[in-house]
C-alpha cells in the first residue's frame, strides 16, 4: 500500500494520526510525497510508526517542520535532505531508527532545530555539517553512535551547543576550529571513539559540565584557553588520555566537583592560581599522574570531599588560609606540608617569639641586637601535620590545629 500525500501541498496540514482518536493510524504502508510539495508542516507524520519503506523527500522542499517525521520507526534507506531546505525543525527525525547511511545536510541549510536527529542509531556513515549553518539547537545528533570518521565543527559555529554530539561514540577525530568561544555541557560527552589530540581554540570562554565526560581516548596536552572563566562539573571527567602539565588559568575562581577525576594520564605539574576560591568534591581524584609541589593558594577558602584523593605522587604547599577543609579532601596522599605568610612584629608591649623561646616570655639574657625584621616584614612559617595523619587517611574528621615552627 501507498499513501499518497497529495494534500500536503504548501504546508496544508494532515495528521496521520487522528488527534481525536490516537489509535488510529491513518497512515501504513509506504509514503509518497507530491513531487511539488515546499513545505513539510509540524507535526505532520508525528508517530506514524506503521509507515515503512524509504523515504523521499521532493527537491521543491525548503521547509521540514518541528516532529514532521518523530519517531517513524521503520522507515529505511538513506536519508536524503534536499539542497533547497533551508530549516530542519526540532525533532524533526527524533527516533527515525532506519534510516542508514552518512548524513550530509546540503548546504543552503541555516537552521537545525534541537533534537532533529536525535536516536537515529541506524545511521552508519559519515557527518558533513554546512558552514550554512548559522543556528543549531541542542541535543541535534544525540545519542547517534553509528556516525564515524571524522567531527568537523563549521568555521561558523561560535558556540557548540548544549549535548550536540553527546554519545555519539562512533567519530574517531574532532577538529574545533578557533571561532568557537563556548563549549556546551555535555557537547562531546561519551565521545568515546575519539582519539585524536584535543585542541581546544584559544579564544574558549567556557566550558560547561560533562562538556567531555567520558572522551577517555582523546590525546595530547591538555592546554586550557588563558581567557577561561568557567569550566562545569565533570568537564573532563575520564579524560585518561590527556598528558602534560596542568595550569589553571587566571580567570578561574571556582573549580567545580570531578572536573578532572580521573585524569591520570596528566604526568607534569599542578598550577592552581591565586584566583581560586574554592575546590570542589572528588576535583583531581585519581589524577595519579601528577607530580610534585602544587601551593594551594592564599585565595583558597575551601577544600571539598576527596578533592585531591588518591594523588599519589603530589606534595602540597600552602592550605593556611583554608577555613572549609573536609577530613578526606587528601584521602590516599602523602600528609601535607604547610607552608604559610605570617607577621614578624608582635603587638606593642609584647616580647618577640624565637626559635628557643616560643612562649614569647622574656628569656634570662635579653638579646645583645635589635631585632633585624622590619615591622611589615613576612616571615615562613613551615607546619607539618604529624598528629592528624588519621584524618587523611581513615576519613576521620578533625579540627586541624598544628604545631608551627617559627623561622625569625
């Protein structure tokens, strides 16, 4: 049987599916679509999931609307946008399961609605996106872990928007090309099949949570933009196959939970800037890679859960000014050493502490020199936490209260 949808000629409206009576489907069988038809209106074969057959889409068509073809299931055959559609409407082929083959979106096309082709997993080939292009919704490619080769984003693109490619882990390269300022949470997230060098554009302001959670075979040095401000939770999460160093930039002042859990092929240093205010839960867990000293500092106030957990092989300096510290924020690594600015000169009227004399009481020979530390002058003061050890590693939370050494 064929249904033939004569009636939709210029965007005249028929439902397949009558609104009256859900169950019944008007529309089985193979479809044909008039040879003039311009436009294909919302909603219009929304759920026809007894249509089978392939699908072929007039060269007159300039317009696919929001839910035109929403979950017909069993259509099949490629995918043929025509080049004259300049809008794809949200969830345009949401569910579209049979359709196969690439997916190359003409170029002439400016708009892609969210969720247009969302779960289209019999989808196998290659990805071409226009530099046409000028707005593309959410959650576009969701979920489509049969597209393979390579992930272009278009020169167009500013912005990549919110889980665009999230689980698409059939791409085995992405190229981001430097206009892009913002990456969207979960944009490449379980981008698993990725194995090229993640080059992240110089001019990257944010980067939102989960952006890419999971992309554990993505390669190379992992260099955060100078002008970052944000990075989300999870960001990069897994991302075990990123190596070098690791310098946070100076425009970040929050470093949210599990950003970088799991990192553990990053095996230079640790930089945390002095705009950082706080470190999340579990942020560098299980980054074992990392190596020596890394100074928390005096702009941090608090330290999350499990922050630096299981950070094997670094050394911490700094932690002075910290008054939000969790009894396992270094679960699993060495006891910090605490390195910390403290004023010299005492309150007037009272006596200077030495290295003999702590108390601070006058000592029986009174010193034959002034002291030589101007008024202002800074001294370290160097503190290691013998008697908390329990606090690092049994999970047992304590006031941190040391015993400090005074270097005058």
């Amino acid at each position: 049987m064929i249904f033939e949808c004569l009636n939709l000629i210029n965007a005249i409206t028929i439902n397949c599916i009558s609104k009256n009576n859900p169950s019944s489907a008007c529309c089985t069988g193979e479809i044909s679509l008039d040879p003039s038809l311009t436009s294909i209106s919302d909603d219009a074969f929304l759920g026809c999931s007894s249509l089978n057959g392939t699908l072929v889409i007039p060269s007159s068509v300039i317009l696919i609307g929001n839910n035109a073809f929403k979950d017909c299931l069993n259509l099949v055959g490629e995918l043929n946008i025509p080049s004259n559609v300049d809008i794809i409407g949200s969830y345009a082929f949401f569910g579209c399961h049979g359709f196969h083959g690439s997916l190359n979106i003409p170029h002439g096309v400016t708009t892609i609605g969210s969720y247009a082709f969302t779960r289209c997993i019999g989808l196998n080939g290659s990805l071409s996106i226009p530099t046409s292009v000028i707005s593309i919704g959410s959650h576009v490619f969701y979920l489509n872990s049969g597209l393979t080769g390579n992930l272009v984003i278009p020169t167009t693109f500013t912005t990549v928007s919110t889980s665009l490619f999230n689980g698409c882990s059939g791409f085995s390269t992405l190229t981001l090309h430097e206009n892009i300022t913002s990456i969207g949470s979960g944009a490449f997230s379980s981008c698993t099949g990725l194995t090229s060098n993640l080059v992240l554009p110089s001019d990257v302001t944010y980067i939102g949570d989960s952006a890419f959670d999971g992309c554990s075979g993505l390669t190379g040095s992992l260099i955060l933009p100078l002008g970052l401000t944000s990075i989300g939770q999870h960001a990069f999460r897994s991302c075990n196959g990123l190596n070098g160093n690791l310098n946070i930039p100076s425009g970040i002042t929050s470093l949210a939970m599990r950003v970088f859990q799991g990192c553990s092929g990053l095996r230079g240093t640790l930089t945390i800037p002095n705009t950082v205010i706080s470190i999340g839960r579990e942020t560098f867990r299980d980054c074992t890679g990392l190596s020596g000293s890394v100074t928390i500092p005096d702009s941090v106030d608090s330290i999350d859960n499990l922050a630096f957990s299981m950070c094997l092989n670094l050394s911490f300096i700094g932690l002075y000014s910290v008054t939000t510290f969790e009894a396992d924020s270094f679960d699993g690594t060495v006891v910090p050493t605490i390195i910390s600015n403290m004023p010299t000169s005492q309150p007037t009227g009272q006596p200077t502490a030495n290295p003999t004399n702590p108390t601070g009481q006058p000592t029986s020979e009174p010193s034959s020199s002034p002291t030589s530390n101007p008024t202002n002058e800074r001294v370290t003061v160097v503190t290691v936490i013998r008697d908390t050890l329990q606090m690092f590693v049994g999970g047992i939370k304590n006031t941190i209260k040391p015993t400090a050494k005074y270097e005058l």
